[in-house]
C-alpha cells in the first residue's frame, strides 16, 4: 500500500451479513514515497465467506493520492511463497537499494544473498532483515536470492541481473536526443505508470533546423502538482575545477492560470534525495506567447539558452535531473543539455617559456609558445585523459 501524500485508507469486511470497519488501523496523512506493506489475520473467518473493502478518503487539494497493490489472501499452515522486489533496478557504485519481502504465508525469518558478494547492508539492517537496505559497492550487475521461512519450511527466489550498478562518468557530456530514448545510461522517473517525458516528432531545433528534442506533453496531461525527472547518469566532478550545465529550451503557457515549471535538480546521494538549482516556470520559462493549442516551435527564435551553475559540487559525484513540474498547460522541449567542466593546464616542462592564458580556463585559451627556442610537440588532454588536440 502507498499513501503518497494526504489522504485515508481504510480496510473493512463483510462477514455472517455484517461489515467491519478497519481490520487493520486506519492510515492517513504522509506516508512518505515509499511501497508499504500490512496485513491482518483472518483466522478467525475461517470456514466462512467473506468480502473485503477497500475504503479511500481523499484529502483537501490535489496531494492525496492513494495506491494499491499486490493484494492477497492466503493460507498459515504451508511454506512461504516467495516474493520480493527492488525500489530501484538501476544503481550507482556506492548507491543504497531498498529491498522489500513480499512473501505470502507469513515467514518468520529471511536470508538474503547477493552474488557477487560486493554489497554492504547498512542502516542498521543485516542478511536477515526482512526489508534491508544494501549499498552496492562494485560495478555489475547483481543477482540477488531471498530464502523465507516459517513453521512448515523454507523456499528460495533468484532473479538474476535484477540491479545493475555503474560507474560515475566523467564529463563532459553533451545530449542532442538524436539516438534512442532515454539516452543510454539516462533513466526516466514518471509520477504515473507510463513515461511522459518522450522523444518529440521531428521540430525546428535551436539552429533553425529539424530535429528530435527530450518532450513534455503539459497540454493532454491534467496531472496536477506531478512531477516527472529525465536523469543524467551520475557524473564525476572529483577532479574537475569549475562545471556548468546549459541547455536549450522551448516552451508555452496555455495561460496564466495553466502553466508549468522546470526545474533542474541535483543529487550527490545516487539519486536519493535532489536539491533544485534552477527553477523557472510560467513566463519566466515561456519562450514564446501564450497558446491555446498544443505547440510546437516552429523557429530558432522560439528557443533559450539557458545555463546552471555546478560549482558548488565540484569533489563530488553528481545526477542532474531535469523536472517536469505540471500544471496542464502546454508543451515543454529540452535540446542540446551539455555539462561541461574545467581542469587545470599543466606546463610542466618548459615552465618559464611557455605561456597559457587564462589559466584555469573554460574550455577557450591561448597557448604562447614563442619564447621557446626548439621546435616542440605539445598534446592537450581532457579530465579523462583523452587526447583533444596533439601537435607538433
């Protein structure tokens, strides 16, 4: 059961022509982002018929969205059948993943496997928590074995390949949505069941000419308040000086009283948890008038350039999230996302005669060699080591 914001969920039965209220204590207000799970004993039913209700009660405003699944009604005097599932199939290294026992026929003790063994549990749980939260501490992927067991015998579950972990990229990285959706090493996060964030049909692009954009549909999507990410793979900024991230941008209101927001986010815990750098919604973020049919730019001019300011995670390990904040209004388009950093130029050799300005640099510099009296070969690298300009 999943209680997103405010809101009740109540849980009656019908039994010998009379209903009961709340077999299970009634759950209200916020329970967090987060599948939970109860269950009550129906022991003493047993031999009759009985129905069961679900009861939802919405809150005030718009914040009270209430979720079921997985529902079942099984028998205690057989071993458990085994079931479990992941909050998150897809990891960084070092990243935390919840996982969750979903196991029918009321298991009193678990065991949790890991292959390969390169995890840690943490936060207090262990290989026999029934819902433990392990760090994944390689790259790879993982096959994970879950063994429940109870008074009448044990059963195992293996999914294999069930969560991957990756390495943090170094940037820079530059995204034009012309190959595959989302890109690789992208990941989508929708507030409903299907992704909204898409690949548009083919647009006028920012340089006046055809192309594929990341798109948001605001003018058929009444899902107010939902917020939907288009994520970065994680990024390594450990050795970087400066970074930055600019992108371009398209969109309409459909008026004042609908329009939408973008937010762009960032994380340094895998994703757990973003903190906004960039939030611009309504005019500030139209590019264009307001517009009562679904829209599509049709020009060069009816793009932004705009740029967020990284340097207050430099050292770190980083996701960038672009965020759809809805409010049925109109069309938003991403194009061209590049995150860019800034290293050092090393003039080691030859230090008193060779001149670079400015040092560091944002990518643009002068290199003055004519102080130098011997022909010389010089390289320019980036932060990962690749060769960008050798000459001689």
């Amino acid at each position: 059961m999943y209680g997103a914001d405010m809101g009740e969920l109540h849980v009656d039965l019908y039994a010998n022509g009379t209903w009961v209220n709340d077999i299970i204590p009634a759950i209200s207000g916020d329970q967090g982002n987060q599948w939970l799970q109860a269950n009550t004993n129906l022991t003493a039913y047993v031999g009759g018929k009985v129905n069961i209700r679900f009861r939802g009660e919405t809150g005030p405003n718009f914040t009270s969205d209430i979720a079921i699944d997985d529902i079942n009604v099984y028998e205690t005097s057989a071993p458990p059948v085994v079931n479990f599932n992941i909050n998150n199939q897809s990891s960084c290294v070092g990243g935390i993943i919840q996982l969750t026992d979903l196991s029918n026929n009321n298991p009193t003790s678990w065991n949790w496997v890991f292959t390969p063994n390169t995890v840690t549990f943490v936060n207090g749980t262990s290989a026999s928590s029934q819902n433990p939260q392990v760090q994944l501490n390689n790259g790879g992927s993982y096959d994970i074995t879950l063994t429940a067991t109870n008074g009448f015998g044990s059963n195992s579950l293996t999914q294999n390949a069930i969560v991957t972990a990756t390495n943090a990229t170094l940037p820079p990285v530059s995204e034009d949505f012309q190959v595959g959706f989302p890109p690789v090493g992208w990941s989508i996060v929708s507030s409903v069941g299907s992704p909204n964030w898409n690949p548009s049909v083919s647009i006028t692009g920012s340089a006046g000419t055809p192309t594929i954009a990341a798109y948001f549909d605001n003018f058929n999507y009444n899902n107010p308040g939902s917020m939907d990410y288009l994520k970065t793979m994680e990024l390594d900024l450990t050795n970087a000086l400066s970074a930055i991230n600019t992108f371009d941008v398209a969109y309409a209101r459909y008026s004042a009283a609908f329009s939408d927001t973008l937010i762009v986010a960032v994380s340094t815990d895998c994703g757990n948890t973003f903190t906004n750098a960039y939030v611009k919604g309504g005019v500030a973020l139209a590019t264009v008038a307001d517009q009562t049919a679904i829209w599509q730019p049709a020009s060069a001019t009816e793009w932004r350039n705009d740029t967020v300011d990284l340097n207050a995670y430099l050292g770190q390990k980083i996701i960038v999230a672009f965020i759809n904040l809805g409010y049925f209004g109109n069309s938003m388009y991403l194009d061209n996302i590049n995150i860019d950093v800034t290293t050092s130029i090393n003039s080691l050799s030859l230090a008193s005669q060779l001149k670079v300005t400015p040092n560091p640099s944002t990518g643009l510099f002068k290199l003055d060699l004519s102080s130098v009296a011997d022909k010389v070969e010089y390289n320019v690298t980036d932060i990962s080591g690749r060769t960008v300009l050798s000459k001689r």
